[in-house]
C-alpha cells in the first residue's frame, strides 16, 4: 500500500485518499455515494490500484 500522506488510489471502481498520521485510513465514497473510511488492512482485502479500472 502507498505509504505517502494524501495518496490516492482506486478500489470497486471509486476513489481513496490516505488521511491521517498514526492510524491512517483510506477515506473515499461507497456506491450510494456515503463517506466511508476503511482501514489499510480492509484495502488490501478489497483489492486496489494507482489507476481506475478501464
């Protein structure tokens, strides 16, 4: 996973940025458009990329 603060990468199609120092998490928008933070850990599980999917 990227490790650089405001790193942004692409999971199920939308779009995670890197906030916070200590605990990070990966803030971003679920399919109906509500916020949603996951944790690192919950990103590898999902799948992600530095470029959306085609």
């Amino acid at each position: 996973m990227p490790t650089m603060p405001f790193s942004v990468v692409w999971s199920q199609g939308h779009a995670y940025v890197l906030e916070g120092h200590g605990r990070p998490r990966w803030v971003g928008l679920d399919s109906r458009r509500r916020p949603q933070a996951l944790t690192s850990d919950d990103m590898r599980r999902r799948g992600w990329s530095h470029r959306p999917a085609r």
